[in-house]
C-alpha cells in the first residue's frame, strides 16, 4: 500500500516544468503539485506525468487517498493526466468519490471541456471556479480571488486552516499592479516561467516575481514552474541571490521536493 506524506500540512512538488519545451523534453518533470493539508490530499494541476511520479514519489504518494484534484486553467501542462487521476481517485470509477475544482472553460459542456465524457460523474462533486470564490474540502477551505490575465480563464489559489492563510498559489499569469495584494499565504508560490520581463507573453519572470515577493512579504517564498532560460540560469542561484536581495526566504523548487508548512 502506497503511502501519503508524513507532514501534517506540507507540499510535494511532483514536477516544476513551466515552458512547452522543458515539459516536452522533460527537462523538469511536469506532474503538479501534491498539498496534504488538515488531513486532505489536493492534486493541484496534474500535468503529463502526474501519476508516474506520484507512485514513483519516496515516499510513495497514492491517488487513489486524494481528497480532492483542482485545475488553476485547462493548458495541457497543468491537466495532461486529470483524467487518469481522476480514475485513479475514483478507482476506475467504482467509488464515488473525491472534489473536482476549475475553471468553466476547463470543465463545462459546451465549452471545450479537457476531462473525458465517460468520467465526468465519477467523482463526488463538481465546482467551477468565479472569481472572488470560495471553495471547502473538508476543514480546508481555499479562494479563487481574482482572475488572472492568461490565454484561457485561469485562476490562482489561497489556501486556508484554522482561519489561517498557511498558502497562496500565484499559477501562470502576465503582471499587473497589485496582483501581490490578492495573495496572503505565509507561503507564497509563483509560477515563473520567464527570465527576463516579456510583455508580449502572459506569463510572469524573475524580476516580477522578486517585485510580487518584495510587496507581499510572505514568511517564505517558492518559485517554480520554469521555463527553458530560468532552468538554464540554475534556478537555485536565482533564488539565493533574491534572498538575499530581498531579505526574504526564497526557495527554487525541485522535482520531488517536499515542503512543510
């Protein structure tokens, strides 16, 4: 029997591909985010290669205990393997069971829908993502506060237990003034995928992602989500150096890296 994480409230990175390229080659793994958090397991965006590395995680993650999958947006980096997850968490669909959270371009008839037809009444309940949302599962509860500025309608995270913002979850966007405002996690996580600003594309970079850290004044910051140029300039130096810049913890994850909170 597979286990779960042994932390009480942590996070396993099962992969921290940002760019098309890096996922294709694989150069980071692209399987999401595992959260354990009051006792409930959250896939967060299970990309291509989520379930091999969950089962291959040490140790061993296993989707058939998840609680809960939630989708930040419907690119395929972020939903490759939503749908054998949800299999799994359903167990071949003969347990009705677990949350499934997203936006509605992802998961509504009609609207190009990513998680195959057969599947869609297999898990136990079905929310899509409004801004400004707010979401339970079990004694978590999360929010949907504001819709970011993305390709597809996409939405970043704040996590909370005990009436206490442990998380915030910055997913792919493209800046805007203020956006540091909506996220109070003690520990926020930015997708960065960009190494220099690029206006033209819809996705944050080291430098927005040091102003957002610099305004937002988490306890602890984590990047992720890197795109071919931030894995080339070694992630981990990049953040050494916002640490010490900024005076603020920042930590460059890894592939299988956990985190406790």
């Amino acid at each position: 029997m597979a286990d779960i994480i042994q932390a009480e409230n942590s996070i396993k990175f099962l992969g921290t591909a940002g760019a098309r390229f890096v996922m294709i080659k694989q150069l980071r793994s692209s399987g999401g985010t595992w959260l354990c958090l009051a006792g409930k397991n959250i896939l967060l965006d299970p990309g291509p290669g989520s379930l091999v590395r969950a089962t291959s995680s040490k140790p061993k993650l296993d989707p058939t205990k998840l609680d809960a999958i939630i989708i930040t947006h419907k690119h395929l980096d972020h939903t490759g393997d939503l749908s054998v997850m949800i299999e799994a968490m359903t167990e071949g669909g003969f347990k009705k069971r677990g949350l499934l959270f997203g936006p509605g371009d992802a998961l509504e008839d009609g609207k190009d829908p990513i998680l195959l037809k057969y599947l869609r009444g297999f898990p136990e309940k079905t929310e899509i993502f409004k801004e400004g949302g707010e979401y339970r599962i079990g004694d978590v509860s999360f929010s949907t506060p504001v819709r970011h500025i993305h390709g597809v309608e996409t939405y970043g995270l704040n996590f909370r237990v005990g009436g206490n913002d442990i998380l915030s979850v910055i997913t792919d966007t493209k800046y805007f003034e203020g956006i540091e405002k909506y996220y109070p996690g003690k520990v926020l996580i930015i997708n960065v995928v960009r190494f220099e600003v690029d206006p033209s594309l819809d996705h944050l970079s080291i430098p927005e992602a040091k102003r957002i850290i610099e305004k937002a004044k988490p306890q602890k910051a984590v990047i992720t989500h890197f795109g071919m140029k931030v894995v080339q300039a070694k992630p981990w130096e990049v953040a050494e150096a916002m640490t010490k810049e900024l005076g603020i913890e920042v930590i460059a994850a890894r592939d299988g890296m956990e985190l406790s909170l």
